[in-house]
C-alpha cells in the first residue's frame, strides 16, 4: 500500500451504499407522490450539473421543479426525505479505512455532492470524524472525472498528483485520475481494502 500519500476516497458507491441494490427514490411516489421520472426531467437533469458545481444551489431551482410536479410535497420535505433514504454506510470499509488512518496517511473525501448534501455528510453522518477533509465538486467547482477537478484538488492539497490514490467506484473517474497524474483504485465492494489499494483492478 506504499507509493501514494493522500488517498482519495469517494462517497457514493463506495462510503455511502445500497446493499439492496434500490436507489434511493425506489419508493419515492408511494411515500411521497412525486413520480422520480418526473423529479429528474423537472429538476436533476437541467439544475445537477450547475448544483454540483457550486454555480447554483438546491434551493434555488427545487420548489419550483416541485411546484410543477408534485405541488402539495415541500421542497425541506423531499431534501430530508433523500439524505435518510441515501445513508447506508459501509461501515466495514470505514473501519478499515479507519485503521489505514491511524498509521498516519491523511484520507479526504472526493466527492460529486452539492454543498447541502456535503454538509450533511460530514456532519450529520460523522464523516468528519473519519477523514481529514472534504473536497466536494460544489467546493471545488468542478465535479468527476472532469480533468479541472484533479488538478484544483492536488493544487488545493499543496501536493504532486502521482502522490494521491483515488478510491472510486466509478472506471470513469478512476481513469479521469490517474489521466491527470494520479494514482487509482478501482472499488468493488469484492475486495478487502488492503487488497484492492495493494493490488489494483484495471478501471476499463
């Protein structure tokens, strides 16, 4: 596990899981009534990328995405719905995540998240006291695998990019990495953590 002295960790897909397979939103219209097809057209696909980006904030387009496709839902009362549906923690990854910690290698998080949900995160869910950092798209202003987000993060950690290991569930951005100098892992959830950081699956 030598070679690297940040690592990188992502949160979906890899911190944050769905053991069941079911996203989030799966029984978003029984719950709620708001049908998830219609919540990504009216609101996660034109409003995401610039949310994700620190350009715009949830609040700023959700209401009124609400207010078209589900009026009588509270734009708070789908935010708090979400962030509970979307917690699952992988608490044996975090704990050996933990132990790799506390020999010294500072952990980040490196994560696509709008800053709502980044704070919630971090605070709310403990993430804080796992890792050293941080280093969410919105705060970035760019977002995986666009090559900006690599460079802005290595500059922002004052470190050479061949000293950063990306743990990332996605071969996308793990390929995104190690184009922009560092190193990646590609995670599966089959393999333990000092496997998959010793011995690492081809992203591709």
């Amino acid at each position: 596990m030598a070679g690297f002295q940040i690592l990188m960790v992502d949160v979906d897909g890899v911190i944050v899981v769905r053991p069941d397979g079911r996203r989030w939103d799966a029984d978003l219209m029984a719950d709620l009534g708001v049908d998830p097809a219609d919540l990504q057209a009216a609101f996660f696909t034109p409003h995401w990328p610039a949310i994700v980006t620190g350009r715009a904030r949830i609040e700023d387009h959700l209401p009124a995405a609400l207010a078209r496709i589900a009026p009588e839902v509270a734009a708070e009362t789908l935010i708090a719905y979400w962030f509970e549906k979307d917690a699952i923690l992988d608490q044996v990854l975090l704990d050996d995540l933990s132990a790799l910690r506390a020999t010294g290698v500072p952990m980040h998080l490196a994560t696509v998240q709008d800053h709502r949900r980044a704070d919630h995160l971090w605070n709310a869910l403990g993430l804080k006291g796992r890792f050293d950092g941080l280093l969410h798209s919105a705060l970035i202003g760019h977002a995986k695998p666009d090559p900006a987000y690599f460079d802005a993060v290595a500059r922002r950690l004052d470190t050479a990019p061949a000293d950063l290991l990306l743990l990332d569930d996605s071969p996308r951005n793990v390929a995104a990495a190690i184009g922009a100098g560092w190193q990646g892992r590609l995670w599966t959830g089959e393999q333990s953590l000092a496997d998959c950081l010793a011995h690492p699956v081809p992203p591709g």
